[in-house]
C-alpha cells in the first residue's frame, strides 16, 4: 500500500464530491476569524498511534481510511500536530505544502482543545479524535444532537481498534460548545487540516483570537 493509499482521502469511490467539499467549505466560512499567515510545512508522519475505519458517506459504502494525527515541521503557532479536515483530497508522507493559516472559532476548537487529555500513543484514542472530527465536519457541526457515528451522512461501520469509535462518541459528548483553533486552508488539491494544540498553547491561542473578535467589535 502506497503512502497516498494510506493518507485518507476516498478512494476508489463513486461520491458525489459537492457534499464533501459543501461540508469542509460550510465550516471554514463559520468559524475563520482571521488570516495569520501563510506556511509551507512536511507532513512528517503519523504522530500518534494510527488505525483505520470502514465508512459510509451518503449511503454509499466508501471502504477502508485510514486515520490519526499527523505529525508536522516546522512547527506551527507552538504545536507540531495536525488532523485532517477533508475526504476527498490526499496528501502524502514527506511531502510539503502551503496552506493559509487562519484563526478559527468553533466547534472544532472545543473539539481540539480535548488534546491535552489525549494519550497519543492509545489508538483507540488517537483514531477516535479524528473520526469525531470527521462526524463533526460532515454530519453535526452544528448540531450536537447529530452526534452519532451509526446515522446520518458519515457512517463509521467498523474501526481497528475497535475502541475507537466509542472513544469519538466521547470526545463528542464534551465538545460542546465552541472554543478558538487553527485551519489550515490549503493552497491546492490536498487536504485541508486543523492544529492539535499542545496544552502548553492553549492560554495563548485564546487570548488571540479573543483580540481578533475584539477588533472586530471595534471596527462594527
């Protein structure tokens, strides 16, 4: 299996890419708050404890992905872990790529600030925090009531390891809410991806975005 095979993506498929691509676009015009910067970084590897699910998306069965954080150089604002946002693009180990790096608020903050109780080195964990970022971008991200990974557009019917998708079902009942992260908007065909912030970036990734809401404010 080549690393492209690997790294996600749907593939081999008949889908209809418009939902996909509305789901991913839907929650980057919700939460953006403010370009930052632009950065060209290397996907490095697999930064945390990996597995793979089978899904469904739409009714159609789409087959084995693979999933886990990813690990990322240079770093970027104090974290060197990124998940992955889209389906339907691919991305591969050792390869770089440029992305607009924007401030962002939203559910997927709430989701990403669960980090610092994450062992990266369980896959039931590690696997479980990128399915439910997946059910949230394509399924509920503004509906918590939505928060089902057995129902609706994005259909998780087997993971390994098995824990993974009851782990995603928890860290979905404690992202409520929204909370401040980074998108990273790529420049391209490959997949969008969020920041995974280390604990120790948290405090500072609040207080910037509570100034660019403040400005905003401001200028109204």
């Amino acid at each position: 299996m080549t690393k492209r095979q690997m790294l996600l993506g749907f593939a081999a498929m008949s889908l209809s890419f418009a939902s996909v691509m509305t789901a991913r676009a839907n929650m980057f015009s919700n939460d953006a708050q403010s370009q930052v910067g632009t950065a060209t970084i290397t996907i490095q590897g697999w930064g945390s404890a990996n597995g793979f699910a089978n899904i469904t998306f739409n009714s159609i069965p789409i087959g084995t992905v693979f999933a886990g954080l990813f690990q990322i150089s240079p770093p970027q604002q104090s974290t060197s872990y990124a998940a992955c946002v889209d389906l339907q693009n691919f991305i591969n180990f050792g390869n770089s790529y440029t992305y607009q790096v924007w401030y962002a608020y939203g559910r997927a903050g709430a989701l990403a600030a669960l980090f610092n109780t994450i062992n990266l080195n369980n896959a039931d964990e590690a696997v479980g925090f990128q399915l439910a970022l997946w059910e949230l971008v394509y399924d509920s991200y503004n509906n918590p009531s939505n928060d089902n990974l057995s129902g609706g557009n994005f259909i998780v019917t087997f993971s390994n390891p098995s824990g993974a998708i009851s782990k995603a079902q928890f860290f979905l009942s404690q992202a409520q809410g929204a909370a401040p992260y980074f998108y990273l908007r790529a420049q391209g065909q490959y997949q969008d991806l969020i920041l995974v912030p280390e604990p120790a970036s948290l405090l500072a990734l609040g207080v910037g975005v509570a100034g660019v809401a403040l400005r905003r404010r401001r200028r109204a």
